[in-house]
C-alpha cells in the first residue's frame, strides 16, 4: 500500500510519514516531534553579612531571569488508526470479541480515525528580583531573636511572538452581531417562549500585544512584602522555647492560554451517519493514499479577534493576578526528661489566601437556574438555532440547526461556557500538633550496646473553601471541606542499635577473631510509619438514603455501602439542573491504608588500617503489606463501585544487599 507523505506545518523543514495504527496491536511505523517544555534561568545574587556585637546580620539581594520554551508539535505528520469498524458484521455493533478486526479494516483501506496537530510553540521570559534583611540578634544568654524582611517582584512573563491570550473583552459586539440578534428577533416573535433576543452579542477573547494590548498580560503585584519574625528562649537549663511567624508568597505558575494557537486536522470517517466508510478504497480522497485531500486546517493565531473559537466553550486568566500568600505561625516547647529522654510538642499552623478558583460567569443566571430545578424538560427543550450559519460550523453552537433553550438563556450566548481561571477567591488553612520522643536507651556501647529510638506523632487537619458548583459561586455560600492531601494521624518510630554481640560485648563475648568477625559488631535500624489515608471523592451527584455509608463491616470488596441489590434504594441521582449538595469529599472516608516497616542490618570489616568494607542488608516493606489506594469507583451505578483495586500501589517487599569497599 501506498502512503502519500502528508504536507505539514510550516514549522518543520522536511515532510513527515503519518502514524498508522491498528486496533488490538501496537503502532506499525510512523513517527512523532516531541521537544517537551523545558525552563531555563539565569541567577546574578550579591549577599553581604555584618557582625556587629550582638547582632549578626544578612542581607542582598537576586535577579533571575526565568525562560521556559516549548516545541512539542506532536503528530504533525498526521496519525490514522484502523479500529476494527468497517470489518464488523453488522454496522455500529460488535458482536462478539472476534467480530472485526483492524488487520482487515487495513486490508480494505477503510480508516476510521485520523488527526493532524498544528500545536503551538512559545519562548517566553520571566524577570524576577527580591531584596532581604535579617538579624539574628542575641539579646542575652537566654532569648534569641530572629527578625527578617523580605520583598519579592515577579514580573509578568511575556511570549517572545505574543503568542497568548489577554483578558476577555466584555464591551465589544461581535462582527456578526446584527445579523444573529435579527435572526434571533425574528425566531422569538414566531415562537412561543422562545428567549428574548440581546440587544447585541457581545465579548471575547483578547490577545497580548494586538489592539493597544500589553504584551504582559498580568498585572504587576508589588504587595509581596514579606517580614518574618522568631525566638528561641531557654526557660531552664533544661528546657527551651521555639515560635515564629511569617509571610511568604508562592512562585507565580499561570502561563496564561493559547487558544487559537493550536488545532487539530481530523480525519471524517463518513458523511451518511456511518453506514458507509468515507473512503472508496485504496486510493482516492480520504483513502490511506490520501486522507485529508482538503489539507490541513492552519491555526488562526489572532487574526479573529473576540471572534476566536466562538461557538464553544473558553476559559482566560484575567490581568488582576495576586500571588497566594501564606501566613505561618508555630510554638514549640522542648524537655530534656530523666534517663536521657527528651520530649518536645510543636504546634503548627498556616494560613494561605488569594488562592486562585475557577469560576464560571457565562451560564444562565440564579432565576433561570432555580426555575430549572423544578422544570428541567422546558431548558432543555431544542428550538431552532440563531446561529446556525453564522457560527463555525464545526462548533459546538454552530453545526446544528436546533439549540436547547438552556444555550440561549445564558450570560454570554455565544459561547458555551466562559471561564475565569484565576479568581483569587480561594483559602487554605492548616493545624497540627506535632510531638517527638527520643529515647538513649544504652549509652554503653561495651555492654548491651547503644539504642536510640525516636517516635514522632502529628495530629493535624487541613481544610479549604470551596464551591458546590463553578456558575453558582454568585449566589451560593462557600463551605468548608477538607483538603484531597489531608492525611490527620501520621506516626513513625525509627531506632538504630549496635546490637549485643560479640567480643567486647555483653553476650557471645568469648569468640574467636574469624567468629567474631561474622557475629560481633553489627548495627540494626528500623522504621514503622503509619499515616491516615486521604479523604475519597464525594459521589457528588447522588444522594445516600440510608443512614451511614461507613456501617457494616469494611472489606476490600466493600470499602463503603455498594449493596448493589439495594442500589435503586439507596441510591439517588441528582435531576438536571438539581444543585449539588455535598462537598467534593468526605473527612470520614478515606483511602485504604496501613503501616509500613522497613529493615537495615549493617557491619564495617576492617583491614589493617587502610582498608575497610560495608555491608548492609536492607528490606523494604519487609511485612509486605500492600497499599490497595482508592476504591476504582464512586459511581454507584458502577460495577466496581466501592471496590479497592487489586494492585497494590505500593512496593512488594523488597530486598537488596550491598557492600561498600573504602581505601
């Protein structure tokens, strides 16, 4: 078989064989350009300390200059996959496992998919500069303070093209305007009920650099002020105070959108509802010799305007971008105990605000939204489409003639749905109390050989505001819930111990050299760490009927109530439009978990003095309990429905030996 060699993008200098794959086996040939992102940074620091009697003091300052820089461009040579279709026996249904083959379809000629990516590329550089001040000042014998400043300026990036969206454009008509608000006039007053028309559509995506745009598309954020404070008193000779409290913002992530810098060539696979394949066979348009006789779809860049991917859904990051800021604060008591003990208690908390929260403002509005729950089947209903014919046809709103009236009522109807990706809405708060232990069990290495043991315990939360729903964050109250990396009971006891045998020890002591070289002069450590498992996804769109979903007995099989015989009873689905009721995830039901323990047995050889040899043998997950994660499932609807999955997550045990020859 022939393979025409497909034109591609302009940004690749030779033409490119397109991928083939065939169902149920692996990929024949072809190839694909992957150059991943990659991030650069060039540092200039200048930092000065100054000892002047009982301060001891720092500061200075650095500037970086961030680049990040992507060219992956994908499958620009096209990617066609032969998916067992066209050889069925029957259209549009598969028998059984044997009943059409992609070897076959090959054979015929007869692909059913295909794509060609023109992805975008981007340079872009990212300024930063920061200033600080601290004095470790030594008031007196007993108190410490640590006082600091410091002060942060990170530049927004810019694109080495402007290739990247800007803030969306509220105010603006769209150019065709009148001709979708006349139509939409003339559907309304020829049907009953049908949505009043706007008075125009209105608003778009922007771009940086076009129209009197910055080429920054974020504002700058000079608020990144930063003190810092701490102490460490000694209340007794044995016994000493810790605290602090301080400021600090996070590194700036968002690199902003590139809608309109990248689309996608698809393969059409049939025009009659997939009755018949598209291509007539080996050779021809549309065939493997041929797929995409009509070229490939270039992106429009910015050259559309607020016109950019009208007609389907798109989201923007606004100029207003604030840095989260973290506000963390701790207290620490620490006793040396009799017996060589020591005991210390922490608590620890932070706060972090101006967490960025997507929000959608294009949906319909509280009145609608609140009719719809009781008449779900009048918003859904389809009326004829305002623009159809007007709108790309390969969008969303623009390749049917019919509309739901849901589509029509919303804010901005020209688009399905409108994102702002970084309202700075969001908190984040942490508590913990935190303990260690240390213990010197045997200080006299002769005898019954040195144990030191440590145990440490956290008990902590960390919660965050959240919204039930994306649209309704207008009108709906925040709650609180707890975070997906919330993990409230962690516990780990570690020990190290030169074990008690051999020469010069307090058992077996009576050896021949040869033999104590085997038994005498080993060292043993061990860790055991248990943590809570995190909290699991709501099933957010059901509703429980029946009392506790923790009661019962908890298997692996059954990690929560999924009786599927009483699903129906049980189990409720939320109704169109019906506003979600629970958080994201629950405090009580959490992830499979359980304690793991690792190993080390170690020993030093030495020889004469210059040579000497290690060996340690080591065990990992030496118990070997397996970590099952979360269930496969919270649909109730769901086979697997509160099921663990079979593999572990975790390692099996695992066991190594190693040694170590030093000279």
């Amino acid at each position: 078989i022939g393979i025409k060699k497909l034109p591609v993008v302009d940004t690749f200098p030779t033409k490119l064989t397109p991928r083939v794959t065939v169902s149920g086996y692996n990929d024949i040939f072809g190839n694909q350009f992957i150059n991943e992102s990659s991030r650069q940074q060039a540092n200039l620091q200048a930092n000065m300390s100054e000892l002047r009697g009982r301060h001891s003091m720092k500061f200075g300052g650095e500037f970086a200059m961030l680049m990040r820089h992507n060219r992956s461009a994908g499958r620009a040579g096209g990617q066609l996959g032969f998916d067992n279709v066209w050889s069925r026996q029957f259209r549009g249904v598969r028998v059984d496992a044997l009943d059409g083959n992609g070897v076959a379809d090959l054979l015929l000629g007869n692909l059913n998919s295909g794509v060609i990516n023109y992805n975008d590329t981007f340079f872009r550089r990212e300024p930063y500069i920061g200033f600080f001040f601290q004095d470790d000042w030594k008031v007196n014998n007993k108190l410490t303070l640590n006082i600091g400043l410091r002060w942060d300026v990170q530049y927004p990036f810019t694109e080495s093209h402007n290739r990247v969206n800007g803030d969306f454009d509220y105010t603006t008509a769209q150019s065709f305007s009148a001709q979708a608000v006349a139509r939409w006039r003339d559907l309304a007053s020829a049907t009953a009920g049908y949505p009043a028309a706007p008075s125009a559509i209105v608003g778009g995506l922007t771009f940086a650099g076009v129209n009197g745009k910055s080429r920054r598309i974020y504002d700058f954020d000079f608020s990144n002020i930063q003190p810092r404070i701490g102490f460490a008193y000694a209340v007794t000779p044995k016994t000493v105070m810790r605290g602090g409290f301080g400021i600090f913002y996070r590194t700036a992530t968002q690199s902003g959108l590139t809608t309109g810098y990248s689309i996608n060539t698809d393969y059409i696979n049939s025009v009659d509802g997939g009755r018949n394949p598209r291509s007539a066979g080996l050779t021809g348009g549309y065939s493997l010799e041929d797929p995409f006789p009509d070229g490939v779809v270039r992106p429009n860049g910015s050259a559309l305007g607020i016109a950019t991917n009208v007609g389907n859904g798109v989201s923007f990051d606004p100029p207003r971008r604030l840095i989260p800021r973290t506000y963390q604060w701790s207290y620490t008591i620490e006793r040396e105990l009799p017996w060589k003990m020591v005991l210390e208690v922490s608590y620890v908390g932070s706060s972090t605000v101006k967490e960025p929260v997507g929000i959608q403002i294009g949906e319909m509005n509280q009145t609608n939204w609140d009719a719809a729950q009781t008449n779900a089947a009048f918003f859904q209903q389809t009326l004829s489409n305002p623009f159809f014919g007007i709108l790309p046809a390969a969008s969303s709103f623009g390749t049917s003639t019919t509309i739901q009236r849901r589509d029509l009522l919303r804010r901005i109807p020209q688009f399905a749905g409108v994102t702002n990706n970084i309202m700075p809405i969001g908190k984040v708060w942490y508590n913990g109390l935190q303990t260690r232990f240390e213990k010197r069990a045997f200080g006299d290495r002769s005898k019954a050989g040195a144990l030191t043991w440590v145990m440490a315990y956290t008990w902590s939360k960390q919660m965050e505001r959240a919204w039930y729903d994306a649209f309704s964050f207008e009108w709906r109250k925040p709650f609180t819930q707890i975070t997906d990396i919330d993990r409230s009971h962690n516990f780990s006891l570690a020990f190290i111990w030169d074990l008690p045998f051999g020469n010069g020890r307090a058992f077996v002591n009576q050896l021949p050299k040869a033999a104590n070289i085997l038994i005498g002069g080993w060292t043993a450590n061990a860790n055991l760490i248990y943590q809570s498992g995190v909290p699991l996804a709501a099933w957010r769109g059901w509703e429980f009927l029946c009392g506790d979903p923790l009661s019962g007995q908890r298997t692996e099989t059954s990690w929560f109530f999924n009786d599927r015989s009483r699903t129906s009873t049980c189990w409720r689905q939320l109704r169109p439009f019906e506003y979600t009721k629970l958080p994201s995830r629950f405090h009580s039901i959490r992830g499979h978990t359980a304690p793991q323990l690792d190993l080390m047995l170690s020993k030093k050889f030495n020889f004469h003095e210059r040579y000497q040899v290690e060996f340690r043998g080591e065990a990992f997950n030496a118990t070997n309990t397996p970590l099952r994660g979360d269930p496969v499932s919270t649909n109730p609807t769901d086979g697997q429905f509160g099921v663990l999955p079979v593999q572990q997550l975790n390692f099996s045990r695992n066991i190594q030996l190693g040694l170590r020859f030093r000279f």
